[in-house]
C-alpha cells in the first residue's frame, strides 16, 4: 500500500519557541524534563513489608522561573490558587504516596502539577454588572405580597 500524496498530510505546526521533548503544562506554560526534580521516599500508611522496603512515594519539585510562557498575572494567580503547594523560595511541591508503585505516584505528581499550572494560566471571567429587568422587579413584588398575604391568613382568630 502506498504513503498518501504529500498534501494530503498536512505539516504539523512549528513551535520554534519550545522543543518536542517539552512537557506541556496547560495553556501554553511549558518546561524542560530535566528542570522537574523528582526525589522518592518511604511511604507511609497501609501497604505491610512493601512500604518498610521500597520507596514509593513520589514528590515534584519545580523552580517557577523554569516554567516559560508565564507571565506576571499567571504569577500572581499562582501565588493565590497554589497557596499549599508554593514554597517560601519561590518553588512548586507536589507530592503523591496513594498508590504503591512509584510509576503511579510520578503519573500523579505531573498531573497535579499541570492542573495548578492550568488553573493559573486561566484567566476568571470578568462578570458583567446586570439589572433586573422590569418585568422580574413586577414579579418579585406580587411574589412577595403574595408571600404576605398567606402569612397574615394564619393570623385569624374568630371575632375579627
């Protein structure tokens, strides 16, 4: 069977700017491999011999300056969304020991770090001041008479 005719596979896109072997980090951020420090430890809770022996417990390390494409809003979003996560030097921890295999851990230590890094780069939206209309002010009034009236009914008492 022959290859497709040339243009028919369109080229894919060129990111001068960041490399193939970039871990994307969500809305654009972007970092190196080699700038994610990955240290493992004993971890604790649950899991007989196997916690005492073999460390499993995954934990992420990320300067924020390593983290390109972020600007100074994204910083400022971070320092409030990630509150637990930032260290006093300015770095990213996350941290994972739910699962017993270290592969899992890491696996769970990127994903964690790429919902922060999303969560900061997406701007809130901005919300428009509205006002009720007239037809809901109307509404609102007649509900609220109506709510009034059937109070003043349970009030009844003979000889009124």
């Amino acid at each position: 069977m022959s290859p497709p005719p040339d243009h028919a596979r369109p080229d894919p896109p060129s990111r001068p700017d960041r490399p193939d072997s970039a871990i994307r980090l969500g809305n654009g951020a972007w970092c190196m491999p080699e700038d994610l420090k990955w240290s493992f430890a004993r971890s604790g809770g649950p899991g007989g011999q196997n916690v005492n022996k073999v460390s499993t417990k995954a934990e992420l390390r990320l300067e924020r300056s390593k983290i390109r494409r972020f600007g100074p809003d994204d910083l400022q979003r971070l320092r409030t969304t990630a509150g637990r996560f930032m260290t006093a030097a300015g770095h990213i921890l996350v941290t994972a020991d739910e699962t017993r295999s270290q592969a899992e851990n890491r696996e769970l230590c990127l994903t964690r770090l790429k919902s922060i890094i999303t969560a900061a780069t997406t701007r809130p939206k901005v919300r428009k001041k509205t006002k009720p209309s007239r037809g809901a002010k109307e509404r609102r009034l007649k509900e609220k008479r109506v709510s009034s009236d059937r109070k003043q009914r349970r009030n009844w008492k003979p000889g009124d």
